[in-house]
C-alpha cells in the first residue's frame, strides 16, 4: 500500500522530469533556430580609392558591413602610408560581409563592375600604382567561378578594348585605421571634393552611361 508520503514524492518527481524535460526542449528550440538563421558570406574587392567603393556595397539591401583596408601584400599589418608608397604589394581594398539569401554574390559583381574602369589596370581614375590596381579576390571555388564568368560575359560583349582586373585568392585583409572607415560620411566635404576632382563620375558615365 503506498503511504500518502510515497504518493507525494513520486508527484514531485514527476513534476521535476516534466520541468527538466521542458527545459531540454525549449534549448534544442533554441539551438535549432540558431542552427537555421541565414549564415553571412564574404565577398572581397579591389577598385582604386576604397573610400569611393566603400559608399557602393553600404546602400546595397542584404550588404551587412563594408570595412576598408588592405590586402594582396606580403606585409603584415601594413600602414596607410606603407601602402600608398607602393612598398607593401597591398591594393586598397573593401571587404563585405553580406546575407547571400538577400543579396547574391553576383549582384556585388555587378555592382562591382559598374563602378569602375575595366579597362585600366595599372590605377584607377587619377589614383595610379600598384596599391590603386584593381582586383576581385575571391573567397572559395563559387565566388572564383561567378567572377570568372562575369569576367568574360564582360569580355566577349566587346563593349570594351581590354578588361584588365585580376580574379585571385583571396588573402590576409588588414583593416585600414579608423579614420578611413567610411570616410564618405564623416568627411564628406573633403571626399566629395576629392571624388570631383579625381574625375572618378564623370569617367563613369563615360564608360557606363547613367549610374547604374
């Protein structure tokens, strides 16, 4: 005969396993979300001036960072001004973190293409030398093979002479110091000023036609 004693430890211990069983579901719940939330890709690229790629990729939807730097160098942790002395092998470049399911790696290939000058590939519109050379580092076999592709779409239009950036692997990126980060916005004046006087929109139109 179980005693009321008995009656109410077995209660309590059902109720224990019903909580920690709960518990144990709501925590798989968790991690399965997680497991399924959208993973972000990385797309890399080099077009002269990074301030002026930068502003590019940041009003794309599905673009989650641009962060300016360096990177095709052999020095490690190289400086802006190592850099613009053309010592290092590095080109100015922007690195994008974006959400694949909302903006696809092509369509940062042709927003890529759009706004720059395929056509040089010693520099980019006023800015000239190797750390202005222009270069689409990719990141796995997939972006290798998209990039190449657009590549030669661009090639086999004939719209241009010669189509001069490298496709490469991409390599070490060194983040640029601080006050280069979206220089477009904290120093617009100054950016807007260089940008004119660069030549860089109106070489664009040219090649391009209206913005894209």
């Amino acid at each position: 005969m179980i005693t009321t004693y008995e009656h109410k430890a077995r209660e309590a211990r059902k109720t224990k396993y019903f909580f920690a069983c709960s518990a144990a579901f709501a925590f798989l719940v968790v991690l399965t979300g997680n497991a399924q939330t959208p993973a972000t890709s990385t797309a890399t690229f080099a077009a002269g001036c990074f301030w002026s790629m930068e502003h590019v990729f940041d009003e794309l939807p599905g673009v989650v960072s641009v962060t300016v730097g360096y990177a095709g160098g052999t020095v490690k942790k190289p400086s802006y001004e190592q850099v613009e002395m053309g010592i290092t092998g590095h080109a100015e470049t922007v690195q994008v973190v974006f959400d694949p399911q909302k903006v696809p790696y092509e369509a940062l290939l042709d927003a890529y293409w759009h706004n720059m000058d395929p056509t040089d590939g010693a520099g980019q519109f006023c800015d000239r030398g190797l750390q202005y050379r222009p270069i689409i580092f990719y990141a796995d076999d997939g972006q290798k093979k998209l990039a190449e592709r657009s590549k030669d779409t661009l090639e086999q239009s004939h719209r241009f002479a010669r189509v001069m950036p490298q496709i490469v692997s991409a390599s070490t990126f060194w983040r640029a110091e601080d006050y280069h980060q979206h220089y477009y916005k904290t120093h617009a004046a100054a950016y807007r000023i260089y940008r004119v006087g660069c030549g860089r929109d109106a070489r664009l139109r040219k090649l391009w036609g209206p913005p894209h």
